[in-house]
C-alpha cells in the first residue's frame, strides 16, 4: 500500500465526506470482465483489493481508496494472422482482392470471436483524500491513469472540484538553482538528473549515480539546459525524483520508518494497512507543505 509515486491535485472546494462515502462508491463497484468486455474498471475494497467489502478506508483525516481495471489482451499478432489467413481463403475461393473497409470488418469479428479466450491483466491505484492537506493525491506516474480514477470519484460523488496542484515558481528553474547552489534545508540532492536543453532540438541529458556538484555537470548548466528532474531525499524519511511537472516519482520509504510497524501481526491485514496507511500519510503530511515551501510556495489557482 506504501505508495510509490504522486500525482498531487488541490481541492478548491472542501468535499466534507462523511461515514457515508463509501456507500457512494458502490454504483462504481468493480465487476470483471464479462465474455465480450475490452475492459472495465471500478472501485475494490484497498485493504484485500476485491470487490466486495468497504470501498474506503479511513484514518486520521484521509480517505484511502483504491481502483482496480480489467483488461483483456489480444497481441496484435495473433489477430493479424487470424485476419490474413481468412483474406487469403476468400481471395483464393472468390478470385477478387478483400478491400479495406471489409478487412476491418473480418478484424472486428475475428476480435469479438477471440475475447472469450483473451488473457486478462489487472492493474490497481490507490488514492487518498486529504482533508488536512485539502490535496486528492494518486499513486501513479501518469497523469491520464490519474485522471481515470479523478473521472471515477467525480462520477461516484458527483462533484470533484480539483486542479493539478503547482508551484509559483517553475519547478525546473528551482531544481537548476539547487542544483547550482544548494538544495533548501532539510532536502538534498541526491546523484541522479535529467538536464532538458532550452533550444527546441537539444535532446535531453541524463546522469545516473555521478555526483552533482562536479564540473561536468557545471558544464552542462552552463549549455543552456534546465534540471527537469533530479533525486532527492527528505532525511530519515523518504527518497524520491521530482519533476519539472511536480510529479514526485519513485518514492522510496526509509527503512527505519518502515520498520516503525513491524510489530503489528502481519496476518491481520486491516490492521497493518491502517497502521501503515496513518504513518505514510502522517509523513506526507510534514514532507509535501516543506516541499511545496522550499519550491516558493504554491501558485494561485485563480490567477
């Protein structure tokens, strides 16, 4: 459940959810796949990740909730010689050449046939609600698998008033800076990087386990290129890489910070995941305003 990256979305609205939240979920209950279903997502329960139970859990002012999605996986391969020995059998039995519309047509049909057989993958995100921090924060890297899971709460709740939360300051102008000077306390840069170049058709740069106060790096700054992305730490907490677009990624939880609830029996899981749900939340909830504070505060959302 430790997430491992975040997506950060401010609510301009306070929601003010109730013991009656996740009987609003219900309506976007997840059910699998039926035979001829591409694919279909909805709301699990986040302690088990099945479908029946509570859609949400709730701890110290946050709202855990976690989507599951369904597909199916047809390799294009398969299809396509599916498709191309039927085209051979009607030219060879009917003398004429398949045209484009009708091959698109053999192609539905032969997908529709094999659906039944397909495989079927899962994928599952979380996201909480704060109420303390007023942020939706998501567990994923991309922002359109984020927007999926916005795009079900809003249509669960009816209302989702949220917007891509964003600093005042460019985030890749402040990473140049820390990069350049220092990172503001208690954050520090750590030794991974992605340099972006100014001119339209300058590639990008990455360096991976290389200190990053030495002069090769001062030479690459000094070539016209920003910081997009670089490693970070937040001392005795958590790792992570931030990008240019606030994106936090990669997340990794201090050991020690880990180890805080290893004397919680494993086997109960309801009881682990709120322990752990309360203290990386607890965590989130000091690290993301000093964040927030050391990039030069938070833009406003009505300018």
């Amino acid at each position: 459940m430790w997430f491992k990256n975040l997506l950060l979305y401010r609510l301009t609205k306070p929601l003010a959810l109730d013991g009656g939240f996740p009987d609003q979920l219900a309506a976007n209950r997840f059910s699998p796949c039926g035979s001829q279903d591409i694919a279909r997502y909805g709301f699990v329960n986040p302690v088990n990740r099945r479908e029946n139970g509570e859609l949400a859990h709730f701890g110290d002012g946050s709202w855990l909730i976690c989507v599951r999605q369904e597909e199916k996986l047809l390799p294009g391969g398969v299809v396509k010689e599916a498709l191309d020995e039927k085209v051979a059998e009607i030219e060879q039995a009917q003398g004429r050449p398949v045209g484009r519309k009708e091959k698109q047509a053999m192609k539905e049909e032969i997908m529709t046939s094999l659906l039944p057989r397909a495989f079927v993958r899962s994928r599952f995100t979380y996201a909480y609600i704060s109420e303390k921090l007023g942020l939706v924060v998501v567990d994923s890297s991309a922002a359109a698998r984020a927007e999926e899971v916005l795009g079900l709460l809003r249509k669960s709740i009816g209302s989702l008033p949220v917007t891509p939360l964003a600093a005042a300051t460019p985030v890749a102008a402040s990473l140049t800076d820390w990069l350049k000077t220092q990172a503001p306390a208690p954050f520090e840069v750590e030794d991974e990087a992605e340099f972006k170049s100014l001119l339209e058709e300058g590639g990008v740069i990455r360096t991976k386990k290389q200190a990053l106060n030495d002069e090769e790096i001062s030479t690459i700054l000094d070539n016209q290129r920003l910081v997009s992305k670089l490693a970070l730490s937040y001392p005795d907490k958590l790792s992570f890489v931030l990008d240019e677009n606030l994106a936090i990624k990669r997340v990794k939880f201090a050991d020690l910070l880990r180890e805080e609830n290893d004397d919680i029996d494993g086997a109960d899981k309801a009881a682990r995941l709120d322990a752990d749900f309360l203290l990386m939340t607890r965590t989130f909830e000091e690290f993301i305003p000093e964040l927030i504070n050391a990039l030069g505060g938070e833009a406003d959302q009505l300018a």
